[in-house]
C-alpha cells in the first residue's frame, strides 16, 4: 500500500515547525563482526563439516605391528541463506503536495536503518537461543550445553571418543571474577573429537549492555574486583582475553555473557547477496516504490567457538 497524503495531512500545510522521529543514531550495523567469521557464498546453503582425526598413539611392543587408527566426519553444519527484503511506495501526489522535505530521502534513510537493525537481530539469534533446544549446533544438542547442566537438550557436546565438551557452566552463574576464571579453565580443557586437548584460548568478552560497567572493571581493574584483599586481577595482568570486551546491545538477557575463542570455523556469517537498493515509478498510479533486499546466514560450525552463560 502506498503512502499517501492521507498518512501526512501535517506535511501539506504550511505553519509545522519541524519534522522528528526519522534521525535517531543507531548502534553500530556492524556488531555481528566481533562475533563472526565471514565468508561470501555462491550457492543456496552451505554445508561445513567437521572432522575426527586420530586419538593418541598407544605403545608399540617389540616386534608386534603397529596400530592402524581411521577417522571420520563427526557432524555437519548447514547454513540456509534467508531472503530480507523490504520496501515502500509514495503516491504521486503525497510527493507533489509535500511542502517540507523530500519524502523519499527521508524514508530511504529509515528503510536503510530497519535493514541493518533486522541484520543485528538476526545475528545475535544463536545467542539469545542457544541455551535452550531453540537452537541447535549440527550435533544434536543445544548451543551452550554442559555435562549435567540439567537442560533438555544439554548434557554437553557429544564427541566421536564418547566423551563430551562443555562451553557453559553447569550451574549457570552471572559475571564476576570467579565465573569467568572458570570459564577459561574449562576452555582451556576443550579437546578434539578423539579426546587430545585443542589448546583453545579466550579470545574476548561480550556483554548485553546491562553488563559493560562489571565487564570493564573485571578487566581493568589492577586488583581483585570487589574484595578487600590486595591481590593483583590475575585475568588483566596474564592478559588472558587479549581482544578485551565489547557490548552487542541486541542481547535480549541483560545477565547473559559470552566468552569468544580462537577455536577456528566458530560462529559463521555467509553473505550469499550483498544489500540492494532499487526503485521504479509505476506508469498507471504514478506511485514510486522503493525496495531493499540482501541475503545471508549466521550460524554456528563449531560450537567450542564460545562459551556462555544465561547468568543466574
């Protein structure tokens, strides 16, 4: 339905002092990049799979043969590219009569602003859902999981040796010295699908913003956050979450919080088509419409890429 000066009585007569409500700022459209490795596509949906290789070699006995291992595919990840388009259409007149400003700039720019906020959303889904069987990372289980963590569709990731790895405590706990400590001695003990520790690392911090005032003293603080001992902040002097911390302000769990490693092949964006804009007039109406479209997907290939907590 187009817009028409039914919809903007105000702007066709003189006296109005000022038009609002088009020119408010926006958090970065590119937040999704501090989470995400991205990679272009050329196909409708891209398939990533991850790989067993070999567990650790067992003695050889003098004069017996050597062992044989075999390795194999443990799961795959699959990315469906999703088509968001959007438009709108003025009237002839409504165009005509507008004694103000240009309609089409105006709506353009606010056409442009839903496009990258639904990006955002879209982006930061896997995390908003991902401790509960909302969403599922290509082994089955959900995206944050631990043993015993007593969440259907938990009970940590499955590897192809029997065991598991967890990236989320199993009693889920807010931001706070102690929580992110253990966060990192757990990712430091994240192994292979045949059990051989990974050697995975902290990479950065994220936080909603309800969370940027304890994140910053966490990692900044030269002492111990919130005691009265004189202990040096052992996470800020081994500098061991080199990258620091950052919000995403479309997390919905004001208590959640995140830990990026440097696992690669994580948390995945495919660009399959980059943002379009186009307009044409329609001969019989004089309408002119105007229309955005890009295509994409976020996801997860490996899920020892993160670590998280719902917060307590």
């Amino acid at each position: 339905m187009a817009i028409s000066r039914a919809q903007m009585l105000k702007e066709l007569l003189p006296g109005l002092n000022a038009l609002f409500g088009l020119e408010y700022e926006q958090y970065s459209d590119e937040e999704h990049t501090l989470i995400y490795e991205s990679a272009s596509s050329e196909r409708s949906f891209e398939e990533e799979v991850k790989l067993s290789g070999f567990g650790a070699a067992p003695v050889k006995d003098e004069g017996n043969a050597i062992s044989y291992d075999s390795a194999q595919e443990a799961f795959t990840a699959r990315y469906n590219h999703e088509t968001i388009a959007m438009g709108f259409a003025i009237t002839e007149e409504a165009m005509e009569d507008n004694l103000y400003d240009s309609l089409s700039a105006r709506y353009t720019k606010a056409l442009a602003r839903a496009m990258a906020y639904t990006k955002q959303v879209k982006a930061a889904n896997p995390l908003n859902n991902g401790f509960t069987n909302s969403y599922q990372t290509g082994d089955g289980v959900n995206l944050f999981t631990a043993s015993g963590d007593g969440v259907t569709g938990g009970g940590g990731h499955p590897r192809v040796d029997g065991g598991t790895n967890d990236n989320r405590p199993a009693t889920a706990a807010d931001l706070n010295e102690t929580s992110l400590e253990a966060a990192i001695v757990t990712i430091a003990a994240l192994s292979d699908e045949r059990g051989l520790l990974i050697a995975a690392r902290p990479r950065r911090l994220l936080v909603p913003s309800a969370g940027v005032f304890g994140a910053e003293r966490l990692l900044k603080s030269e002492q111990r956050v919130a005691t009265a001992d004189n202990d040096i902040n052992a996470i800020r002097s081994m500098g061991i979450v080199p990258e620091g911390w950052s919000v995403n302000h479309h997390l919905t769990d004001s208590d959640s919080w995140y830990v990026i490693t440097d696992v690669p092949n994580g948390l995945r964006h495919f660009e399959r088509t980059a943002l379009e804009t186009s307009m044409d007039g329609d001969f019989d109406t004089g309408n002119v419409r105007y229309k955005a479209r890009e295509r994409y997907s976020f996801g997860v290939s490996d899920p020892l890429g993160i670590y998280g907590s719902p917060g307590a």
